[in-house]
C-alpha cells in the first residue's frame, strides 16, 4: 500500500518564476492539505482540497492556488516566486470520515534564488 | 482560534532516561491533538492522537501523551529514550473547520 507521495523531490527556481508541485495521496483517502515549511520552523497550512474543491485556506496569498483532480491527486501552484517561498511543501492526506488524521508525504524542497 | 505552544525549543536526554516534551493548546473547540515526529530529510510521521476518547494516549515506539483539559495541555512522555528518539516533535491542534496548527517544534537530542 502506497503512501502519499510527492514529486519532485528538489527543485530550483528564479525569483518570478511559477512551480507546480504534485501530490499523490495514500490509497483510500480523498482530501489532500498542503503545508510550507520554512527551515527551522513547524509547517504551515495552506491549504485542503475535498471533492475537486478547496475547503479550507490558511494566511497565504493568492499567489498559492491549487487544484484536485478526480482520482484524488493533487497540485500546488506558485506564481511569482519571491525568495521568501524557499521551504519544504508537505502533502498530507486524509479520509473524509477522519479529516484530522493526516499522513504526510516525504516532501518537495523548494529552493528560489 | 486555536494555537499550541511547545514549552522548549529544545530537548537534550540521556539515553535511557526519560523523555518530556511539553505542549499547551487553546482552542475553542474540543480540539483533537497530535504528536508528529520529523527525522532529519524525512517527512513527518504520526506518532499519536487524541480525538476525545481516553485521556492517555498510547503511540507507537513506545511514546505516550496525557491530554489534560484543566491545565490545556498535551505532553509527551516517554520511559526511555533511545538513541533512534534523536529527532524533531511538533505538537498539533485541529478542530473546527478543520484547519491544523503546528506547533513551532522540539528539538530532541539523545546523549549516549
């Protein structure tokens, strides 16, 4: 049984640039959170997407957007890329019936020069 | 609203002795919480939750938490620390609307 994963695993990008980052969640699940994590701190949540829709956002700006596909996968998209979006971008999955409990991927480090 | 707060930024044990890594909530909510561990380049890996059943919480690798609604708090213990316990805890509230905050983390240090 698969657990989340993530590609790619590192990526380097230029200021004002766009990424996608992609998500793949652990067989059975059908909601999927995004985090930042910046280096030395606990991760941020961003945002989750249930149903193709998303649910529930956390303080980012709209530069952060993000899409589910029907087989549950998902896409986090950054534009504008600032040096400050430098982090780790955890996927988390979970099932609708238990939201809270989360499985996380091992991560995209996301590195902007 | 919720947020939680890890009491120490970081931890430093002895092998074989035991492990505090303390945690309060707030929430406004009856909050489920979670201990997360994160090892060097590895992602997070669930430890243990509290979603309102027994106050003790068992997890795995031998950890435990106690949820303690009168002083809001969430520690997490363990009877002896092992080499392998050397890692990153974050403490985790999610309740209402389901949004989930970290803590900013713990620092373990295991000395042999």
């Amino acid at each position: 049984d698969a657990g989340v994963t993530q590609s790619p695993t590192h990526l380097i990008k230029t200021r004002g640039q766009q990424v996608t980052l992609r998500c793949s969640p652990k067989s059975g699940h059908d909601t999927v959170s995004w985090y930042q994590q910046a280096l030395g701190q606990g991760p941020q949540f961003i945002f989750q997407y249930y149903e193709e829709e998303e649910r529930q956002r956390g303080n980012f700006p709209d530069r952060f957007s993000g899409h589910q596909f029907p087989n549950y996968s998902s896409e986090l998209n950054v534009n504008a890329l600032l040096l400050g979006d430098s982090a780790l971008y955890l996927c988390a999955s979970s099932s609708a019936l238990r939201k809270e409990t989360q499985y996380f991927g091992p991560g995209t480090r996301l590195l902007v020069l | 609203a919720q947020s939680v707060t890890q009491l120490d930024s970081h931890v430093s044990v002895s092998e074989g002795t035991p492990v505090l890594l303390r945690c309060n909530y707030s929430s406004s909510y009856s909050p489920s919480l979670f201990w997360y561990v994160q090892h060097p380049n590895k992602g997070l890996q669930l430890l243990l939750k509290y979603t309102s059943a027994a106050t003790l919480v068992k997890g795995i690798n031998g950890f435990e938490a106690e949820f303690k609604k009168s002083e809001t708090s969430f520690h997490l213990t363990k009877p002896s620390a092992h080499m392998s316990d050397a890692a990153e805890y974050f403490c985790v509230v999610s309740g209402g609307g389901f949004k989930t905050i970290f803590g900013a983390g713990t620092r373990l240090f295991v000395k042999a």
